[in-house]
C-alpha cells in the first residue's frame, strides 16, 4: 500500500463523453506524439485535436496515424490520412509535427463501431481546407457513450518518411 494524500475539494468528477453528433466541425491539431504501436512492430503519430467552435468546444478526438506498420494497407491509409491533413492545411512538407498544431481544419465526423470493443466512437472521415470547407455543426446531441482515453502528448520531430 502506498501512503497518498488527495483532497477532491473544488474539483469536479470526470464525465463519460458522449458521441459527437455525425457533421463537419472546425478542429485544430492541439498535440502531436510519435508512439511504438503495442506489438512493437511499428509506430504511429499520435495526434490530438479539438473542436474551436460551436456547442462543442473544447471537444477531443484523437487521430493516430500507423505510418510504420508490417501491414502495407496500414501504411497506405496513414499517408492517405496525414496528405488529407496536410492539403487542409495548406502543407505539401513539413520537418516538425508542431507545423501541423494551431492551424484551423475541417473535419467530418463519423460515428462507427469498433472492431475489438463493439463500443460506438466518432472517427474523423476526412479533412477540409477551414475556408472552404465552411463547418455546419450539429446541433443535437448524440446518445450514445464513447470511452474515450486520452496520454498526455509531446511533440517530436517527424520520422525520414515524411521528410
């Protein structure tokens, strides 16, 4: 047993996410990290990104990008996803994945079920320019709970591949 002191006074108890209402939104990239996938045969760019406007402020989702993977499809969709990310953004190359933080995008939102879980989760289906891809957000909200976890994120440099 460790001995350890937390005083809950003043702070309000985490509460479970609900789905995000399928639409397009106006998001930016908050966080980037690169991680070793959970069989250690390859990586992944981590990125955060969060909803800038409307009902849903402030909301997270998380997009994680498999560029090093045994499966060449993996790899396919990773440079599909991360070309979309970078033409919304206006990006042809970037040297830092902080280059692809702050900057407005559109993104539509999806609902899904997962594969392992079964549980339902908003996934991003693709990405706009934020000038032309004029977000219209959802006004209702969706029922269904989505587990969502987040890891605290570091930027770091962008792998050869990208270079």
């Amino acid at each position: 047993m460790a001995k350890f002191h937390f005083d809950s006074a003043g702070i309000e108890p985490a509460k479970e996410f609900t789905l995000l209402p399928e639409g397009d939104y106006t998001l930016m990239i908050t966080s980037s990290e690169i991680k070793t996938t959970k069989a250690g045969t390859g990586q992944y760019l981590a990125l955060t990104i969060e909803v800038v406007n409307g009902a849903y402020s402030g909301r997270k989702l998380w997009e994680n990008i498999n560029f090093d993977n045994p499966n060449p499809t993996a790899v396919k969709i990773a440079k599909q996803t991360l070309a979309g990310i970078m033409s919304a953004l206006g990006l042809v190359s970037f040297n830092d994945t902080e280059e692809l933080h702050d900057k407005p995008l559109v993104g539509e939102i999806k609902i899904k079920q997962r594969k392992d879980t079964g549980a339902m989760e908003n996934v991003i289906s693709s990405f706009k320019e934020a000038s032309t891809g004029a977000a219209k957000e959802p006004e209702q909200a969706a029922t269904a709970p989505a587990a969502v976890v987040a890891s605290e994120a570091k930027t770091v440099p962008a792998p050869s591949w990208m270079k």
